[in-house]
C-alpha cells in the first residue's frame, strides 16, 4: 500500500489494516508541514509487531528526515519516542528528481514550488500511472518540471485551493488555482484531473461551485472527496478490463 502524505486521514487508515493482520505501507510525504504530517503517531501499525512502515520525502534544507520525526514523536509534543517504534518504522530521503522503486512501482519524484522544500510524485505500473502534486505554486506559465512529471499521465491530483479571482491577495503562499490545473492538465496530456487541498474554510457546495467550473473548462474533472475511489487500468488489463489497485482518497 502506498500513502500520499500523513494527514489526520492516516488515523482511520491504520485502524482498517490493523484488523486484517501484518501489512507493508509506504508514505509519500509531500513536505513536513503539520497537515501532512500530523497523523503519523496515530497510525497504529507502527506501534503493532509485524508490520512495516516507510516514510519517504525529499531534503527539506533543515534537519534530516529522522531528525524530524523524532522532534514529532518527542516530550512535551508526544508521550511516544520514536525508537519505542524503530521496529515497525523505517524512513528514506531520495535526491529531488531521483526515480526509485516500490515494490514492482517505479516511483519519480521532483521539487515543486512552496515556501518550504515540497516534493510530488509519479508512480508508474504496468502502463497506468498517477502524479500527486500538492501544496505548489503555479507560475505566469506551466510549470516545465512538473508537465514533464505529469506527461501522458492516467490521473494527476493536483493542489487548486484557490480560486483565481482570490488567488492575486495569495501570491507566494504555495498553492494552486483550478485555472491552473486545468492548464497544467491539458499541457502534459493528462487522462483524469482531480482538484485536491480544498482550502479548510470552504463548504462542500463552495467545492462542488469549484468543481463544477473546472469541470466546464476540461470535462471530466472531478474534486477529490474523503473515501472516493478511482480504479486505474493497466495497459495489460484494458484489454481484460480488470483494473489495477485503486486510487482511494482519504
């Protein structure tokens, strides 16, 4: 199982793998602001023998990746220390545009546009692949570097918390328009865009007005939802039209 960032989605998570038994998960960190972050102490199979937990994520030009975690997982912020779940939880900080596997996945990953050090990620299978591109900046064009990461893409999740009529008073903040993903999407050649970091302070009716004005632009464009799923095909099961593992948004 693969995991796009460690949000408080992550707690519900954990508690469904824990009842079928020992897994292996491996978490895509976008950056290590508190939103993606905060709930890696509450995933329970890092405190279960038998499971196996990777956290992966780009330099952040400030303290390595375990050094991070265990200020996380540290007195006054948290009762558990990070060795008490060595056992369980491993961690790995790969170059910005370094390609890697998980698993039979080939895993590319590349610098984005935020204030802090962000990472997106392109995971590729047997013909099917998904781009998560969260908490970036679009620029006066396409981002070069991130069309190249989403080029002919199955699915790009990208960052639209912003709409473009509020997105002038946000400039430099870090995030994206629909506008923008939509622009993005159409360069690079993507089948499927689906608009995520909705800003916290919107209704769902604000995101369905989002939705449906990208949507209007590039049809088929969807906002993700908590517990939708998107089953990807492989180009092997096209032909037999069986899918492959499902995108589930949590």
């Amino acid at each position: 199982r693969i995991v796009f960032d460690a949000g408080t989605g992550l707690r519900a998570l954990g508690d469904r793998l824990i009842t079928s038994g020992p897994s292996a998960t491996t978490i895509l960190l976008s950056h290590l602001h508190w939103d993606h972050i905060q709930g890696l102490p509450f995933f329970t199979p890092i405190y279960v023998p038998g499971n196996w937990v990777e956290v992966v994520t780009g330099g952040n030009g400030v303290m390595p990746l375990e050094a991070a975690l265990r200020r996380q997982m540290s007195a006054p912020f948290f009762p558990v220390e990070l060795d008490d779940v060595r056992g369980q939880l491993r961690w790995r900080e790969p170059r910005s545009g370094e390609a890697f596997n998980i698993g039979n996945v080939g895993v590319t990953m590349a610098k984005l546009n935020h204030p802090d050090p962000v990472y997106g990620y392109r995971l590729d299978f047997a013909g099917a692949s998904i781009v998560y591109a969260t908490d970036t900046e679009h620029f006066a064009c396409v981002d070069p570097n991130l069309a190249r990461l989403c080029a002919g893409a199955d699915v790009l999740i990208y960052d639209a918390q912003y709409t473009p009529e509020e997105y002038p008073g946000k400039v430099g903040w870090g995030h994206s328009t629909w506008e923008a993903a939509v622009a993005l999407a159409t360069t690079a050649g993507v089948r499927q865009l689906v608009l995520y970091h909705h800003d916290p302070r919107r209704s769902d009716d604000q995101v369905a007005a989002i939705e449906a004005r990208a949507a209007a632009a590039r049809p088929g464009t969807i906002a993700a939802r908590e517990g939708a799923v998107l089953h990807v095909e492989t180009r092997a099961t096209r032909r037999t039209e069986a899918s492959m593992p499902a995108v589930q948004v949590a």
